[in-house]
C-alpha cells in the first residue's frame, strides 16, 4: 500500500469514472486500474464497481474510503506541519474567478505572494459552471463566483460562503449620455447596443429585464473581457454586469466605464462567493489566503474599498 494507491482511490471516488480520474491524474487509465486492483487484492476488500455506467463504490468501499480521506488529511496535515518547520508556504494556489471582480483580488495577492514567494499562484478568470467543475474535479483550489437563490451551489459536492453583496448595473463609457443618470430603465437601455459576457446568468438577466419593452440589440457575446471593455470605452455599445466588477482603486482605476443602477432589479439578493469543495480539508497555504480575501472583502463592504 502506498499514497499514490490511497490518491487513486479518492479521485476515482470523485469522479466516479476511471477515464475521468486518470485526466485528473495526468497518468493513464490502465495505471489507474492497476494500481486500484493491487490495493483490493492486498486489502482482500473490492472497493469498486466497475461497469459501463462508470464506477461505483461498493458498501465495502464507502467504509473504506471515509479512512482513505482520513489518511490523506493526515499526510496533507504533515507535509504542511513541515511547511512550518521551516516557516514557509510553498506549492501551488489555483484559484477561479468569474471576469469582472479580479481587480479586488490585487492586493491581496500581492500581499500574499510578498508573504509566500514560494507559492505559484494561478488565477484562472473563466465562468462560473467551469469554476464549479474545476473546484469539485480538484483542479482549483477555491473559487469566486456570483450565487443567489436562483443559483446555489449547495446542491453540489460544494459549499459556499457568502463575501460580498452586489447587484446587476449597466456599464456605460464616461462621456455617455447615459452617466448622468442615477439609475437607468429597461425602457432606456432597450435603446441600446449591447455587449454581453458569454454567463447564462447574465445572457438570463438581459432577457429577462429588457426583452419585455423591446428586441435586444446585442453586438456580441463573448469570454473576452478586454474585448468588452474596449467596446464599452470606445462608446459604441452598453454592458451587463455586477456592481463590484466595476469597483476599482488607485492606480487601477484607468477604464472609463461607470455603472449605473436598472430600476426595477431589487428583487433577487446577488453575492459573491467564495466556494470549495466540502470533503476535503483545506491546506495551510489554502486557509490563509481565504482569510486573506475573507478580510479584504469585508472592507469592501464596509465602504473602504471603493
């Protein structure tokens, strides 16, 4: 027995299919199933069912793997402990973010890093279905994305704790008629030409908020935030997004856009949230960046951040 074999077994557990947890793994799948068919031969104990649905565990295998999960918290636990032999972090911190919001995570990596310049940070600015498939398969560590009643993660293998309310508002350019304006109608932004991140939520949102008074001109969708920004400030078209995506400090505050609050969009409580996976016990590196953001986030709300 050995930790790679224990490593195995928990990712085949979570994908629930060998082909999958082999890509998780970078190794292939015959490895995989190999070294799996080892640790039941040695165990004397099948742990999996293997058929064309994919792989199960066995009632045998669901015991078993409440202590593999245990002895790998313990080995995650004893690399860290001597992480702290030595007072420093190292390894890798992947992190996924919705677009928009990035520009509050800046400082707070930049602390971090000065902390930990041992830590390879990876941040991924992708939707919030891949967020959630990325956290759940392993891939990323924790992610940012917007959740509401509409929208809640718990049903997944998930949990998510709440940083930062927001709300929908429309991005405008400076210099646009529409920026002297408190708030914006749907009658008004009806009008206008559109450029929307390729999210369901928000593609959801426009529909759903303009489409009664009117066809929506939408000059393109795309995952391009830059592209969205660039149509945004050159004045030909109008975006969609949360209110926080467009909050910038000193010296990052160089885009020309001004959000502007829709009348009439009050109704559904927006937030966002910081998830991670529910089965697996954070790393030391892990934990304190969360604190980190944790931090940042709450002065944001307070009001110091904008």
């Amino acid at each position: 027995m050995n930790i790679e074999q224990l490593e195995h077994v928990a990712e085949v557990a979570r994908a629930g299919a060998l082909t999958k947890a082999a890509e998780h793994l970078h190794v292939s799948a015959s490895a995989v199933s190999q070294s799996i068919s080892k640790l039941e031969q040695e165990l004397g104990v099948q742990i999996f069912i293997r058929n064309r649905q994919g792989t199960a565990l066995t009632a045998d295998g669901k015991n078993i793997m409440k202590k593999v999960d245990n002895v790998l918290a313990a080995i995650g636990d004893l690399k860290e402990e001597a992480n702290r032999c030595t007072d420093t972090l190292g390894g890798e911190l992947k992190i996924g973010i919705i677009p928009g919001p990035i520009n509050l995570l800046i400082d707070v990596v930049s602390a971090y890093k000065k902390d930990n310049p041992n830590v390879k940070v990876e941040i991924h600015e992708i939707g919030p279905v891949k967020i959630i498939e990325g956290v759940e398969n392993n891939e990323l560590d924790i992610g940012l994305i917007l959740t509401s009643e509409s929208f809640d993660v718990q049903h997944h293998e998930l949990v998510a704790e709440e940083l930062m309310e927001g709300k929908m508002v429309a991005g405008v350019h400076e210099h646009s008629h529409l920026a002297s304006f408190d708030e914006l109608t749907p009658q008004q932004l009806i009008g206008e030409t559109l450029v929307l991140y390729n999210d369901e939520y928000i593609k959801q949102f426009a529909h759903d908020t303009l489409s009664p008074y009117g066809p929506l001109d939408i000059l393109f969708t795309t995952n391009n935030i830059e592209a969205i920004k660039r149509a945004v400030q050159s004045g030909v078209a109008v975006t969609l997004g949360m209110d926080y995506s467009f909050r910038t400090r000193e010296p990052y505050s160089s885009q020309p856009i001004i959000p502007v609050e829709i009348t009439g969009t009050e109704n559904e409580s927006l937030h966002l949230s910081l998830i991670r996976r529910k089965d697996s016990v954070p790393s030391r590196r892990v934990k304190e960046f969360m604190n980190r953001v944790r931090g940042s986030f709450r002065k944001y709300e307070r009001g110091g951040g904008r």
